[in-house]
C-alpha cells in the first residue's frame, strides 16, 4: 500500500499488526531510521510552529497515531487506519524483541526498566535518562543521539514527549552513525508497564481515548483537548477548501 498524504503529512496506511510485522522484518545492523505517530496534538503544534516539519518529512516511516484523523480522512474518501504507537510498541516487545537482544530506551523511570525486564525477560536494556527540561537542551539532545550511536540495537524507543523526541531521533540520523530503527513512543512505555492507566479499548475504538486522559490528569492535560486540540477542525477545513 502506497503512501497517503493527509493535512501534509506523508502516512503509511497500515493496521497494527502489519506495522509491527514491517518493523520486525527489519534487520540487525539496518541503516538508522526513525518512526513518528502523530496524533492531533502533533498536527496542531505543527500548525504554530511550521520550524517542525523537518523532524516529520525526514522520519522513515510516518503512522497514525489517531482515530480522530482516521475519521476526518475518511470524510475525505481516504483509507487511513489509526495504529497507535503504544500498541506497536506493545507488539514488538510481545512478539518481535528476543530477550537477550540489545534495547535502547531514551527517557522514562528507573522503574520503567525494571518492569519491562520483569515482564519481557529482556537482559540488554541501555537506557539513557536525558535532562530535563530537553527541547531548549542542544547539548542534551546531543548526548541522547551520541548514547542511540553507541549502542547499536534494532530497536531504540525515544520516551521524552514530543517534539523532544523527534529531535533527538534527527540528531541521531544527522550523525550518520547510527543504526536499528528509533521509535517516537511517547508515553507507550507508561502504558506498557502499567505505570500509566490506558483507556479501556472500548474507549480507544470510540475515539475516546483523549477523554479518558482528560478526565485522568485534567490539569496537565485540559489546555492539550479542549483549546488547542479542536484547532484540527478548522487545518482539516482548510484543507478540504485547498482540494475543492
């Protein structure tokens, strides 16, 4: 399946078990490429701050993370299934990392790691714990992608949030040392662990899921949904007027 473009961003329309199977098959020792998931979150900042794009249109493989798009592209006669990064992280650590294979993590808790080699049998985590805050932090992103350099893994999963962490898989790919592929995963390490509570899947499918967050922490999270995040209908208004 080819390749979608949606409110200018370069999708690869593919379901979760088909992006975790593309991951899997790709090999040890592979070129480094990183993997983004916007949402609406994403989309919107990308509205404010147009400097952005770059870390987008450089990543080797861009998925949806959102059933919200999902539907407004089908309004729009397009096929563009959500796979949530959580879930393809989640898959690849069920199905596809072997337990004595190296992972690199960037971000997350001490508490993160030890629960994932309880849970997974992993023996190689490297994880790098960046400062923070990190986005204004040139060294700091430095150091993240110089740690993605040095030890080489088919997998290195970038936890800081986002932009952060779309920074740092650039600086990694900007080094031209680096190997295996980066996910951007955000909080799919939170979820994984169970440090975080995900929404219940009947939630996820209603394209809830961001009430549920809301409703979980809604002093971080109120200005995210409810003022920033309805900014989607009107890029997605914009657009269908630029096709008409």
């Amino acid at each position: 399946m080819g390749v979608v473009n949606f409110l200018g961003l370069a999708f690869e329309p593919m379901g979760t078990g088909e992006a975790v199977a593309r991951l899997g098959a790709i090999p040890a020792g592979a070129a480094f490429s990183y993997v983004v998931t916007p949402n609406v979150d994403h989309r919107v900042r990308l509205e404010r701050e147009a400097e952005l794009w770059p870390l987008y249109r450089q990543a080797g493989l861009i998925l949806n993370d959102s059933r919200i798009l999902a539907r407004l592209a089908r309004f729009d006669g397009i096929d563009l299934p959500a796979s949530p990064g959580a879930d393809v992280v989640a898959g690849l650590f069920a199905s596809v990392i072997r337990p004595d294979e190296p992972v690199v993590i960037i971000g997350g808790v001490a508490g993160d790691i030890e629960t994932l080699k309880a849970k997974f049998g992993l023996t190689d985590i490297r994880w790098h714990e960046p400062p923070n805050p990190l986005r204004p932090n040139k060294a700091g992103i430095a150091a993240a992608a110089a740690f993605i350099a040095a030890n080489p893994a088919r997998f290195h999963f970038l936890c800081v949030g986002s932009p952060q962490q779309e920074m740092v898989a650039a600086a990694a790919l900007a080094r031209g040392d680096a190997v295996g592929t980066a996910l951007c995963c955000g909080a799919s390490l939170e979820f994984l662990t169970g440090r975080v509570a995900r929404a219940p899947e009947w939630i996820s499918r209603a394209g809830l899921e961001w009430a549920f967050r809301l409703a979980s922490q809604p002093r971080r999270l109120a200005r995210r949904y409810l003022i920033d995040g309805p900014v989607i209908f009107r890029i997605w208004q914009r657009s269908r007027r630029t096709k008409s």
